[in-house]
C-alpha cells in the first residue's frame, strides 16, 4: 500500500485504519467511487482469503473463496435470477404482497403502547417479513429467522455469527429441496431451478443456498437503517412529506431518502469510515496512489452522495430535486438488483404510515438518538414515537 495522494486528491482517496483494524484505502469523491464500483479490477474475491484485510470482523463483511473469474460469473448468475423481482415492472407486481405486510405492520404500530419503538415494531420486522414473503419463506420461520439474521452481524462474537450464517443456509437448502420436489410461485423456486440448470451445464455457481440465505440477509438489514433514518429526515422536514401522496413526486422523496440516507451529516475525515469494501485483484495507478493486490478498498457512496459538482446544496433534504444520480444502490452491474423492491416498500410505507398516524412525531429530541448513533456505528436501535 503505497499513500502518494497529493492535497487534490485528500479527500477523494486517503490511507485509513477500518473497523477490522486493517489499513485500506478510503474513496469518497462522487466520480471515483461510480468508476470503481465498475471497475473489475476490484471485487470481493482476494487472492489469499485468510490473509485478506477486514472492513468489519464480520463473515458477512469480508472475501469471497473464489478466483475473480469465479466471482464474476456468480455475480452474473445471481442477477440473472434476481431479474424475477429486479425490474420496476417485476416490484409492480409484488405491490399487492408488500402492501398487506406494510399494512400488518403499521397497525401494529398503532396498537402499541406509546411511545412506541419504531425500529422495533417496523423498521427491522417489516424489510425482514417482506423479503421472507417474496423468497416465499413460511410465515411461521419468520422470528426464528430474524433472530439467526441479527446474529450474523454480531462482530464481537465471529463464531456465532459463522454458525448462524450456517444454519440459514441449511434452512434454505431444505427449502430449496422442498421446491424442487413442490414448486410454488416464489423466488425459491426460481432458484431452485437455476440450481439444476447450473449444474446440468456445469458452471462454477454457487450453491443456491447460499445465494437465498445471502438474499434474506442483505434484505433484511439494509433497508433496515434506512426506513429509521428516512423516518427522522420525514419527521424533521414536514412539508416534504405531502409528496408522498403524489404518485409522480413520491418516487423522487424516495430517492433523495436514499442518497441522504442519515439525518446525520456524513464525515469525511471519520476514522474507522463505513462503506463497500472490495479487494484489488491486480495492481494499478489510481489518481496519486499506487494500488497492490489485495489492497482492500472502502468505497463510500455515502460521502459520494454529497459531492458538490454532482449535488447542489447537497446537504440540503429536498425530495424534488430535479436529477438525482446518487449512488445509494450502487452503480452499473454493482447495482442492487433489489433497488425498485426496496423503493416500493419504501414509499408503501411512509404513505401508509403519516395517513394512519398523521401526528406521528418523536418521542425524543435527535440529539438523543445522535448520541446513540455514535456509540452504535449509524445504526439506531430505538426510535421513539409517539401521536395523538
């Protein structure tokens, strides 16, 4: 690793110790962070996995044990069968599903005793149900999932998160089994099929097994930080909110809840930063710097999202801004193939949720949930609300 950034390049690439107690490279500049999201001479796959460098100590932040081309061609295969639900067309049709989950879950709110915990009654159950219900998940498994989901991501107990990663993906190939022999209008089935079209023509896949447990994961806890902090933005900026009840301004609040993502203003110059961590599969120049193989690289598409020369008055929360490119989905074939199901379930739910409980407001000021953003790495475990 070789720091030779000069000023120009201080904040957009910089040397920097990450959360696993590693160095890597900290990209943060709106065109050098969507260049490299494409760029494949980066990926997950690093060419000695148990030497690789951690952004977290985490086994769901790290290498994948797999060459580069590997990689790729089970990325590819894992965008090929996530098509059944990527395009807007695709979520369109799901609307309905989503809906009666969001429903069930702002009526829960509403029942609860106040103040009441939107994380916990909403903004963790609800991405976790809605993903379990496309997968086509037993309602019944749902809080023995979520439990194992929430253990994956324990850094200070590595061994139990391997463990729970696991047991979701025995689970999933029992029901993957299951669909093989009874197949059902859910996306287990679909994988189920690429599974045996897989391995009739021999391809190097990845067990689909793990691709479903992956696929419960990563839409269970992303949407998670996002549906809290997009409620405090909403909370805090009341008159952006009557754009939810127009079906053509609504989709541009939800994009700018995205590329905002926290109602706390993102640091730069934080140290451990956050962000997509990717490995060098060879060695190249970028910008000042010399990057060797196996350099792990933190991409931060949340500082991106701020840039300047792509966002005017970027700090300001206005959903009708007129272009809107941020990176909050990623970019190019790194583009998360559940972007338009997550912006459904977004917008079902904020719409649903000020027309049951149009007084909702914050049981505590923010400087209470910053404070507990600050010991908790940006999540926020505990929003309090209250209504009339």
């Amino acid at each position: 690793m070789t720091a030779t950034p000069d000023a120009a390049h201080a904040e957009c690439l910089r040397v920097v110790r990450a959360s696993g107690g590693a160095l890597a490279w900290h990209v943060g500049c709106y065109d050098l962070v969507r260049s490299l999201l494409g760029d494949e001479r980066l990926g997950l796959a690093h060419p000695v996995p148990r030497l690789a460098s951690r952004m977290l100590n985490s086994p769901m932040v790290g290498p994948l044990d797999v060459t580069p081309e590997q990689e790729r061609a089970q990325h590819d295969l894992m965008r090929q069968v996530m098509q059944t639900i990527a395009s807007w067309r695709a979520s369109q049709r799901l609307r309905h599903l989503v809906q009666r989950v969001v429903d069930e879950h702002v009526q829960r709110l509403a029942d609860a005793p106040q103040p009441a915990n939107f994380h916990q009654l909403v903004a963790e159950p609800l991405p976790r149900t809605v993903v379990g219900v496309v997968l086509g998940v037993p309602d019944d498994d749902h809080e023995h999932l979520g439990a194992l989901i929430e253990r994956t991501h324990d850094g200070a107990d590595r061994h139990g998160a391997s463990a729970a990663v696991s047991q979701l993906q025995d689970y999933m190939l029992q029901q993957l089994r299951e669909r093989a022999r009874s197949p059902r209008e859910d996306l287990l089935t679909v994988l189920a099929r690429a599974d045996r079209s897989g391995q009739a023509a021999g391809t190097a896949a990845p067990p689909m097994q793990n691709l479903a447990a992956l696929i419960l994961i990563a839409g269970s806890i992303t949407p998670t930080s996002v549906l809290d902090h997009g409620l405090v933005l909403l909370l805090n900026h009341p008159e952006q909110r009557a754009l939810l009840d127009d079906e053509e301004l609504a989709p541009g609040l939800i994009d700018e809840i995205v590329r905002v993502r926290s109602f706390v203003r993102p640091r730069p110059e934080a140290n451990p930063p956050n962000g997509l961590s990717r490995y060098a599969n060879t060695s190249f120049q970028l910008a000042d710097a010399q990057i060797n193989v196996g350099d792990l690289l933190i991409l931060d598409t949340h500082t991106a999202n701020y840039d300047e020369n792509h966002f005017a008055d970027p700090y300001d929360f206005d959903g009708r801004r007129p272009a809107n490119p941020h990176l909050g989905f990623g970019y190019g074939r790194h583009r998360c193939p559940g972007a338009n199901l997550a912006r459904l379930e977004l917008e079902l739910l904020y719409r649903a949720l000020f027309r049951r409980l149009p007084t909702l407001r914050l049981a505590v000021s923010p400087d209470r949930l910053l404070d507990e953003i600050r010991r908790d790495g940006g999540v926020v475990r505990t929003v309090p609300v209250v209504w009339d």
